[in-house]
C-alpha cells in the first residue's frame, strides 16, 4: 500500500475537467511538505508537471494545476485532450519514514 | 541541457548483486541545491523511490529495502552508482534516475529523469 493514496483511474470526455486526488497524513502532506506531479506517458519515462504543490515547469500548459489543503493535494486538469491520457504520480516527503514517497498513480482516460 | 542516463546488465540472476549507473550531464554533482535519487518501476505497477544522494555526500534510503540498497557517487566521472543486493524475480524493473530539486533537506522533486533501463531478474 502507498503511503499516498490515489484513486486506480479517472477517465472523462474532451473539453472536460478532471481532478486527480493525493490522500497522505500527518507526516507527509500535512507535515507541509510541498506535493510534487509527474505525468507518465505509455511507455516513457515519468516527467514532472506540478512542483511545490501549485507551480508548472517551462513548457507545461496552464490546463494542468495543483492545490493543497491539509492532508490532501489534487491535480486538475481543464481542456482535456486526448494526449493527456497518462498515468498520474503525486510524490512528497515523508518524516516518518524519512523518505520520499509516491503514490500509486492514477491512469487517466479521455473519453 | 541536463541529461541522466541509466546503465547497467539487463539480466541478472537470483541471489545476485545488482549494479547501476547512472551518468548525468549539464550539472554538477556538487551543486548544493540538487541531489540524484533511484526510482523503480515494476512492469505494470507504481513508482517506488529507492534512494537519494546529495551533493555533500547524504544518503537516504527506502525503509523497506535499506538492508539491500547502497548509493555513491563519483563527481569526477559525473557517476551515481546503485548497488542492490540479493536479487530476486519480485526486482525485476524498469529503475530510473533523476535529479532531484531541493526545496529544503529532505524535501525535493525529480525535475529531469533518465529514460530508465529495464532490469530482469531471472536464473
């Protein structure tokens, strides 16, 4: 079981928003420590999409962003297209186990 | 431009060690302000961190594989190696490097992965 817990899959039409949840605890999310996303593509490696829970690296379309609240993180993703269909990570740090760690990913389809 | 790249055997067998590279470019190994971790991917399954080393020589390890894991680093051959011990067919993976961002100690994001080598663990 990931220490970050994500729904399985999401899937929604084109045009459509989606939001993908990040679940974590007192020792991680809710510790403050930032919420990290990367998007997995078939068969590619993983890249980064959100750092620091809200920001976009050069090149990430503002169709993709992060938010934080507590014990939880979301992506949400606006405009869905149908190349935005990946595997979603959300990743931050954890004290007790003083380890980063992900969570189990989320396989968004479009519709 | 920075780049990773993942090297190592493509097979390995049961019991055995296993020994990755990883070889980057465009940065430093010794910028204060970035680090290297491993990440695995089982075929099919969820990102599992592994471990992480900092450019002051920090290392930090997966609660659940710390037994088996060592990670060094070689900054004149721009070189982080992993050493995995005790193989088994439950190991077989696709492991990446990537650099890793630091936000404070501890706290860090993987803003430039390799492309990953494939790993299988089979007699």
């Amino acid at each position: 079981q990931s220490v970050l817990t994500q729904p399985p899959s999401v899937s929604e039409a084109p045009g459509q928003r989606v939001t993908i949840s990040c679940t974590g605890s007192s020792s991680n999310i809710g510790a403050g420590y930032d919420v990290h996303w990367y998007q997995q593509l078939p068969g590619t490696a993983p890249k980064l999409l959100i750092y620091g829970n809200n920001n976009r690296p050069s090149g990430v379309p503002d169709r993709f962003s992060g938010s934080k609240s507590g014990t939880s993180a979301s992506l949400a993703i606006t405009g869905l297209q149908v190349e935005d269909e990946a595997d979603y990570y959300c990743q931050s740090y954890d004290s007790s186990l003083s380890a980063s760690v992900f969570g189990g990913g989320t396989k968004l389809t479009v519709l | 431009q920075v780049t990773l790249k993942e090297s190592g055997p493509v097979l390995v067998k049961p019991t055995e060690t296993l020994t990755l590279t990883c070889t980057v470019s465009g940065f430093s190994l010794n910028n204060a302000r970035t680090g290297v971790s491993w990440i695995r991917q089982p075929p099919g399954k969820a990102l599992e961190w592994l471990a992480h080393i900092s450019s002051n020589d920090e290392e930090s390890y997966s609660t659940s594989l710390k037994s088996r894991l060592t990670i060094s680093k070689d900054t004149s051959k721009s070189q982080v190696v992993l050493t995995m011990t005790s193989m088994d067919p439950v190991d077989t993976a696709t492991y990446y490097c990537a650099r890793n961002y630091i936000i404070v100690a501890g706290d860090y994001y993987m803003d430039v992965w390799g492309i990953g080598t494939t790993v299988t663990v089979s007699s």
